[in-house]
C-alpha cells in the first residue's frame, strides 16, 4: 500500500480538552460573530478588513502584528471591523513548499501535522486571549473545521478547493460567515454555486459520522482574480466586475447577497503594493454605485510586518515565506484610508 501510517491524530475534542476556550474568550468571540453577521446580512453598514499575513509562520510575529491591528481597530471602530488572518494551512499550486503552520510548526524543521495541530489551536488561542481578536483562517481540510471552529470568526474557502463538494457541505454546518472564492479560471458560476450549496442543508458523512446541517445563511462570494489560458492573470474587481456579480446575484434565490475583494492573488497579479489602488479602486466603486456598496462588505488584504516575501532560511523576522505582503507601515496607512475613504 502507498501510504505509510505515521500516527494516529487526536480528535478535535481532545485538542479542545487540553486546549479549552476560557468564557472570556468565547464571550469576545461571541462580540465579534455578531459584529461581523449585521455587516454580512446589511444590519451594519461598517465595512469588513480581513487583514494579516498570507500564512501565520512564526507564532511571536504573528503576535507582534495582531497586536498593533488591535490598536489600529480602536481608532477605527466607528468604521471597519478588522479580522486578522491567522492562516495555518497554506494550499499549495504544486503540491511543493511551505504547507503552513499545521504541517510544520516550525518551518526550519520536519513537518509533524500531530504538533501542528497543537500550534495551530494555542495560536489562535493567544490571538484571541490576548488581543480580542477572534480569527480568520482558511478551509483546506473540511474535517479540520472542528479543531478551531469555537475562535475563528471568518472562514475562507480557497479557489483551488471552492468546487470540491465536501468544503460546500461542511461550510453549511458552519455557524459564521464563509467566503467562497471564485475558482482560478475565474468562472463565477462556480463560485455562486458553492454558495448555493452551502446556504441549503444537506446530510452528509463528517469524521465518521453521518450529519446533518441546516445551511449558512452568511456565506457570501470572495473575488480573487483569475488566470487564462495563458497563465496570465484577469482581474475582477473593476466596477464592471462587481456590477456583473451584482447582477448574478439578483438572478438567484440567494441570502444575504456578500462580495469581499481580495486585492492580492491574481487581481493583484501578486505585485503586493497594487492592493493599496485596487482597495481604493473598490472604495470609489462603491460611492459611485449604491448597488455596489451594498453588495461589497469589505476587502481582504495580505500584510505582514515587513514588506514582500523572503525563502524560508532567510529568517527575517515578520517577513512573509510565502506570498508577498504589504509592510507594516503601508497596511496601517491603507486601513486609516479606508476609514476615510467610506461614506
């Protein structure tokens, strides 16, 4: 047989056993689900920045960063609700390179998926407790949902991963907002699709068991840009773009009609300091057209501490290993024009 049994995992109740979410933190999580819910379904009209690092790498950076956006969120509170991205599960287009802090905890060492699953939970834990940011972190395995599913408080499903039935049939058993991205051929269809799936309910196998759910009403569409034939990447964040989703969205029974625009990954064609204009592009979209701010709830932008990317032997410190990020000092500034740039 082709696979070599390393060990056996503990289950999701077990991490939760030696990790157990203090009533502090599930009461601050609580706060921000439903601060985040009213932006989804238009009860708020604040706007929604899903913010931090293409892949949370080093738990201290990780730390260091969400605790300047905390003191960020403070001055912009009657605005934005931030959400720091403490992705811990990196896809990966070939299947080659960092796979994320689940897989490797430690990037200079071997991976160990049994220790990542610890690093992974204390990680968000710390964000959390020390922070009050509950997280947002990205769906690569669905049957993994359950190890961190009492902190995060936004769920992304990834392009490469937005087709694949059961990601659309565990997000409907989620109780928070889901973003589902538009697939790397850049076919809306498909991501409409998936939300579709995942706002029905379904019976379905999960861990073992055979579940059912009720639908999430809050997932919503992510626009992340597309790649032709040729390689070469199409943006889709232009006004043209959002009143085409618009449209599509009017078209289908669907609730609680969400986009978010990542400004980075192919509508950014990765070059990290074009999210500054491609934000602001969407911010004047939506002044120009009310069909357009009240679909468009927010933005996701990759940040970290230092600006652009490094390999992983290059060891400096809150510098992204994977996709290229903006800089401190640029995302603070971006997120204080976008407080401004709202009506």
């Amino acid at each position: 047989m082709g696979f070599q049994f390393i060990q056996k995992l503990p289950t999701p109740a077990e991490i939760k056993e030696q990790f157990p979410l203090p009533a502090s933190y599930a009461a601050a999580k609580a706060k921000k689900d439903e601060e985040i819910r009213k932006i989804i379904t238009g009860e708020s009209d604040k706007f929604l920045v899903i913010i931090g690092p293409c892949s949370a790498d080093h738990e201290d950076a990780v730390l260091d960063y969400t605790t300047r956006l905390a003191k960020v969120q403070e001055q912009v509170a009657d605005k934005l609700v931030l959400v720091p991205r403490v992705y811990t599960n990196k896809p990966r287009t070939t299947g080659l390179g960092y796979k994320g802090m689940l897989h490797q905890p430690d990037p200079d060492k071997k991976p160990s998926v049994a220790e990542g699953l610890h690093a992974i939970r204390h990680l968000h834990m710390r964000v959390l407790g020390e922070t009050g940011f509950s997280t947002a972190d990205e769906m690569l395995y669905p049957e993994n949902v359950s190890y961190l599913n009492d902190i995060m408080s936004y769920i992304a499903v990834g392009a490469r991963s937005v087709e694949n039935q059961q990601h659309r049939l565990v997000c409907s058993g989620c109780d928070v907002p889901v973003g589902m991205k538009n697939p790397t051929s850049g076919d809306l269809t498909v991501m409409l699709n998936s939300v579709v799936a995942s706002q029905t309910g379904h019976e379905f196998i999960m861990r073992e068991w055979e579940v059912k759910t009720q639908g999430n009403p809050l997932t919503h569409t992510i626009l992340r840009g597309a790649v032709n034939k040729h390689g070469q990447c199409i943006p889709n964040y232009h006004f043209e773009d959002l009143i085409l989703l618009h449209n599509l969205y009017e078209e289908r029974n669907l609730l609680n009609p969400a986009c978010i625009v990542d400004a980075n990954h192919s509508n950014s064609n990765k070059q990290y300091m074009e999210q500054i204009r491609i934000v602001k592009e969407v911010l004047h979209s939506r002044r120009h057209s009310s069909e357009i701010k009240s679909l468009v709830k927010g933005v996701m932008i990759e940040s970290y501490l230092e600006p652009g990317a490094q390999k992983v032997e290059e060891h400096c410190y809150g510098k992204s290993i994977t996709d290229p990020c903006l800089g401190w000092d640029a995302s603070q500034q971006l997120l204080y024009d976008i407080a401004e740039g709202l009506e």
